[in-house]
C-alpha cells in the first residue's frame, strides 16, 4: 500500500483502471440490464409485473444496498480486497445463471424466473458493493488533473469494447436458440469480468487514515446531517432521483415494443447496436472536449434526451425503424449521464467521505428503486401511455435540481 500520490503510481494505477473499463464494456452487453436481461425474463415467461421486479432489483435494489455495504465499507483503510470480492461474487452469479440457462429446458417457467430473480439480486447486490471500494480507489489513485481525462478515456474506450461487445451478442442470438442464447450470453459475461478483475490486482491502493470509525446505526445518524450541510449533496441526490428515471424506463420499452411489434432476436440485435452507437458517438464527442465540456451543461443535455424518450416511444409505436433507432438516443442520455454524474460525485466528495458520499447516492435513489415495480403494475392496471407521460413529467422536475448545483465548486 502507498501512503501518497505520485504521478507514477497515478499513472500506473490510471492503466489498471482502464484495463477493468475495456474488460468490462466487452462483458457489458452480455449481460445489459437495458436489453438482454429484460428479454431474457420476458421469454422466461415474465410479465410487467415480473419485469418490474426484476428492474426494481438491478437498478434500484441495488443502489439502495449500497448504504448498507457504505456503513461497513467507511471505516475500512483499504478497500482493494472488498472489490475483488465484490467481483468475483458477480462472476459467480452469471456462471450459475448460466448453467440453469443449459439446463432450463426440463424445467417450468415459475422455477425458472425465481432462479433468475435470485441470481440477479446476488449479481446486483455485489455489484453495489464492489462499486463503493470502486469509487473510493478510483478517487485517490487518480491524481485530480487527471480525472476528467480518465473519464473520457474510460468512456470511449468502453464504447468501443461495448461496440464489439453488442456485434458479438447480436451474432449469437441470431444463431442460437433459447435458452442456449442466453446461457452462452451470460457464460462470456462471466469470463469477461473475471479478465477484468485482473486490472484491481495491479492497484496501488493509496492508505487513507479513517479518523473516525462508526458503527452501521452512528452511520445512518450522519447521512441527514450530510445531506442537510452539503447542499451540492442534496441537489445531487434529487437530481438522480429524478433524472435517473429513466435509466428504470429504458427496459420497459422492450415490454412496449413486444406490444407493437415482433420482438424477435433480429430486432434485439438491431437495438443493440443501436444503442452502442449512441454511447460511442457521445463518448468520442465528450472524449474530444474533455477539458473544455462542463459537467452541469452535460446534465442539461442529458435532461433533454431523457424527456424526450417516452414521448418520442409513444409517437414511433407503430413504425419499427423509427423505434429502434430510439435506441440510438437511449445510448446518448446513458452515455452522457453516466460520465456527468460519476464526475460530479467525484468532485463534490473527498478522499475521507467519498465512500459515504456513494452509499448515500445509493441509497438517496429511492425513485429509480421502486419506480419499476409500481410503472409494471400501472401499465397493467392503466395503460402505456399515461405511465409514459408520468415519467416524462418526472424526469423534467430533476431541471429544478441541476440549474441549483453549484459549478464553481464541481467544474475545477
């Protein structure tokens, strides 16, 4: 362990990171919490309400984990051992999925979406606690002038692995058939992310002294506190919650496509790549203008593209091209939101609370959490429609939120 910062070890350290980003974005669309999961549930034999759950679990369950895994994490001087079990517990979870997939065939279909609900919360509930230990390394081993840079990079960079990552899934799903497609998906995710892994390994974790170590229920007594005196926090928190809708709408909009159209493997693979497109366009663009772009501005982008999804869904229902080329918006506003609010909760943090600050914005994301759930049961109780413009209203109240954040404390 190094008790400072060098530009060596920064560098090195900057390498190992990226090396993750690549292996990761290649196993990414293998297992896309936005396409593949979502169909693989629905040719399980799921419905909205399923669906619901199981987004409920990957997108917010998993956030909300992370307040839990924070209290633990907080008072740990190194984390690099915690993420290494974080990860390997998230290969586990797709090895086991996968071989359930093999062998679904004899099986029914209430079996085989219990097996899926259970592995994919061991797979999202480690993930939360492996992004923690991430965001904490990640902060300190990276020297300050260098972060933005990191995260262009790691973003482009991933969109191209991601790239070659939805070619390949499409390919597959085009040759095999259920539930070998899946099965084989999901295998690849796993040998993907455990090479990814081998980058944590390199780390030159950066020893941070914990000068105040607390218990999980001291933990809890501090978020308010936190929350009340950083309003950049609270701004932050609010803003997730309500832009971060529509990360939990973008799997339903393969529950509304198979509604109005046949949702074969072919039109999968084409959203796919549709998707990836909008990601890398972005990523290149912000990859281009990483020393000149501001986090704030790219929120009010993302803001626009997040909106507009819903609406733009309802008015291209009955015209498949127009539909799938939604997709390539949906790869934009995840591109673009992904790298403004990783910077921006880098930025607002420090080496001392950036863990807690984490747990806190994952916990703090009670829409996302239950949104799934309850837009499943509105969809079967109402109808597409309303629950599509209730988002989109939603998502518009987080410009509130963004126009208040302070940039001069957030753009340094």
């Amino acid at each position: 362990m190094n008790k400072l910062l060098t530009g060596e070890n920064s560098k090195l350290n900057f390498q190992a990171l990226l090396w993750h980003g690549i292996f990761l974005s290649l196993a990414s669309y293998f297992m896309d919490v936005d396409t593949i999961i979502p169909s693989m549930v629905l040719n399980a034999g799921g419905n909205a309400v399923t669906l619901g759950i199981v987004t409920t679990i990957m997108i917010g369950g998993s956030s909300l984990m992370q307040i839990v895994f924070a209290g633990f994490l907080s008072n740990r001087t190194h984390k690099k051992s915690m993420l290494l079990v974080g990860i390997n517990l998230r290969v586990a979870a797709l090895m086991f999925l996968a071989l359930i997939l093999f062998r679904s065939s004899s099986g029914n279909d209430s079996v085989l979406l219990l097996s899926i609900i259970l592995l994919i919360s061991v797979f999202s509930f480690s993930g939360s606690f492996a992004n923690i230990s991430y965001m904490d390394i990640m902060g300190k081993s990276i020297l300050e002038k260098s972060r933005k840079r990191f995260f262009s990079v790691k973003q482009t960079v991933s969109s191209v692995g991601i790239f070659i990552s939805a070619i390949a899934v499409r390919q597959l799903l085009r040759k095999l058939s259920y539930p070998e497609n899946y099965g084989t998906l999901l295998f690849f995710a796993g040998v993907l992310l455990l090479i990814a892994s081998l980058g944590f390994w390199r780390l030159r974790e950066v020893s941070v002294q914990v000068k105040n170590k607390r218990t999980f229920s001291e933990f809890l007594r501090l978020i308010p506190r936190h929350i009340a005196q950083d309003h950049n926090l609270k701004n932050y928190l609010l803003m997730i919650n309500f832009m971060g809708l529509v990360v939990s709408f973008i799997p339903f909009m393969i529950l509304f496509a198979r509604s109005n159209f046949d949702l074969s493997y072919n039109f999968i693979g084409n959203i796919l790549i549709f998707k990836v497109v909008g990601m890398l366009l972005t990523s290149i663009v912000l990859y281009k203008r990483s020393h000149k772009f501001e986090y704030k501005n790219l929120l009010f982008f993302s803001l626009i593209c997040g909106a507009s999804l819903p609406v733009l869904a309802l008015l291209f229902k009955n015209n498949q091209l127009a539909y799938q080329m939604l997709f390539l918006l949906s790869g934009v506003f995840v591109s673009a939101f992904r790298v403004a609010k990783n910077g921006i909760l880098v930025e607002i943090s420090t080496n001392e609370n950036r863990a807690t600050y984490t747990g806190i914005s994952g916990a703090g994301s009670i829409l996302p959490t239950v949104f799934p759930l309850v837009a499943g049961v509105m969809i079967s109780v109402l109808d597409y429609s309303s629950t599509f413009i209730i988002i989109t209203l939603l998502v518009i109240t987080s410009l509130i939120f963004v126009t208040k954040l302070n940039c001069r404390k957030l753009e340094r």
